[in-house]
C-alpha cells in the first residue's frame, strides 16, 4: 500500500511541476506601442513594419498567424522573453492570432505603412548556435530531490531495523 501511495505523489509531484513553471502568453509591445495592461483589441499602428514582442513560458514554442497564413513559428528564450517582426505586413485590418500551448491573444492590427524616405539593405546576422529547447533543467533538480528522498527512507528503513534487533547489516 505505502509503495502505490509513493508513486501516486511522485507522479503528481511530476506534473505539477510544469505548473508551477508556466507563465502566461502575453503580448507587451507593437512597434514603439505598450500593451501592458492595455485591452489590445484594436490597434491602430502607422509606421514601418512593427516588432512584436511579449512573453510565455521559458523555452515554449509561440506561433504567430497574420490572416490565414501561419507566418513564424519561434520559441521564447530561457527567460520566455520572444519577439518577432512580419517580413511583409498589408496595410488595412489584419487580424492577428499568437498561440502558445493551449494559450492564445487575438487582435486587429490596423496598419497604415509609410515608406521610408530612402530604403536601405540592412544584413541580417545568423545565430551561431541553437536556442535551447524545452525545459527539462527545471524537472531534473526535482527528479534528483526525489531520488535523494526515495534512498535515503530506504537507508532509514534499515537502520530502523538494525536498531531494533530486527535485521543485521
């Protein structure tokens, strides 16, 4: 019985962690824009091609769709800090969707682009490594607690044992 009643609290020990972690998807800034504590609804944008940016949990994936067309998939940082910048953005309403897990923010952006007096080539650098993936360095700490736990009521069980005549060692 006390075996199932471990394992039992082990595994929701091991998914409640991933809750604990979890931030909300949020949506901070469009363009030069804040959107904290703003209903973002509708807005209204005139300039060159905004960046967005705002944050979700540490290492999550984030999907971004302008219109119909799934236009970036990019995960957050370890802080769950993204951002992004749409290669073409139509003027006029577009409706925006960004998505994260079972999370997600829609809203109209209406975009009136101004032309830059003069365009200019701007390089665009290429990552040297990858963005770390997923988020295990937060499950390991708690798997080794566990396992430290688990070995030493093991060992205490023994000595238990031994100090009541029960068992030698």
């Amino acid at each position: 019985m006390k075996k199932i009643l471990y394992a039992f609290w082990g595994i929701v020990l091991f998914f409640s962690i991933g809750v604990v972690f979890a931030q909300d998807l949020s949506l901070t800034r469009v363009g030069v824009l804040s959107t904290v504590g703003v209903d973002y609804a509708n807005i209204s944008y005139t300039g060159a091609i905004p960046v967005m940016e705002g944050t979700a949990s540490p290492s999550s994936i984030v999907n971004i769709k302008i219109k119909t067309s799934t236009d970036a998939t990019l995960a957050a940082s370890p802080s769950g800090n993204w951002s992004f910048t749409p290669g073409v953005l139509d003027p006029g309403i577009s409706t925006i969707v960004i998505s994260s897990g079972l999370q997600s923010i829609t809203f109209n952006l209406n975009f009136n682009a101004t032309p830059a007096a003069t365009p200019t080539a701007t390089p665009t650098s290429t990552p040297t490594e990858l963005p770390a993936a997923g988020v295990w360095e937060y499950y390991l700490p708690i798997i080794g607690a566990g396992l430290v736990i688990f070995f030493f009521g093991k060992f205490l069980k023994n000595q238990m044992l031994f100090w009541e005549g029960k068992k030698k060692i």
